[in-house]
C-alpha cells in the first residue's frame, strides 16, 4: 500500500470544496430540517387528536360531516363501517384504557 501514490488536493483547496459542497447542500439541509420538523408536528397533533376522540371532548361523527366529500377515494370509503356506534377492537381497547 506503501507505493501507491495518491493525488490530494492541497488544504486550501480542500477547504474551499468542503465549503462548496456546503453552500450547495444547505437548501437541502433546510428543507429537511423543516420537513422533519412538520412530521414531528403532525405526530404531535395526531396523538392530541386521538386522545380528544378517546376521551370524548371531540365528537367524531360532527367533525366528519364537516370534511369536505369531494376529497373522498370512493375506494377508501366503501371501507368504512357503515355502523357509527361499532368500534374496532383497537377503539375499544383506547376506550377501556381513558375510562
């Protein structure tokens, strides 16, 4: 390994591709860092959401007639239980845990 020469920028020049590659990454850098940022947001409210469900302070049922239904998969709606007063097994286990 001794005899295999390896061609180094001098410091300088190094120095001055690390700030490059900086200065062209940093969009980067914010984006994720306000992406990642969003996501911890919306887990945070998400969990508030669940926990106002559970507990009773947000009824369902008024808050989803107000969605808009034009946004609605047709496919993903002909999933949902007709049945407004059947819980999951997972609903009724968060139920149990808030009483």
């Amino acid at each position: 390994m001794k005899r295999f020469k390896i061609a180094l920028p001098s410091t300088s020049e190094q120095a001055s591709l690390v700030d490059h590659i900086r200065a062209e990454t940093d969009t980067l850098q914010k984006a994720i860092r306000g992406a990642e940022h969003e996501i911890t947001l919306l887990i945070e409210y998400r969990t508030r959401l669940i926990a106002d469900v559970v507990t009773g302070q947000l009824d369902i049922r008024a808050a989803v007639s107000q969605l808009p239904l034009d946004d609605i998969d047709p496919d993903a709606a002909a999933d949902i239980d007709d049945d407004e007063d059947t819980l999951t097994d997972d609903e009724d286990e968060l139920a149990e845990a808030a009483a």
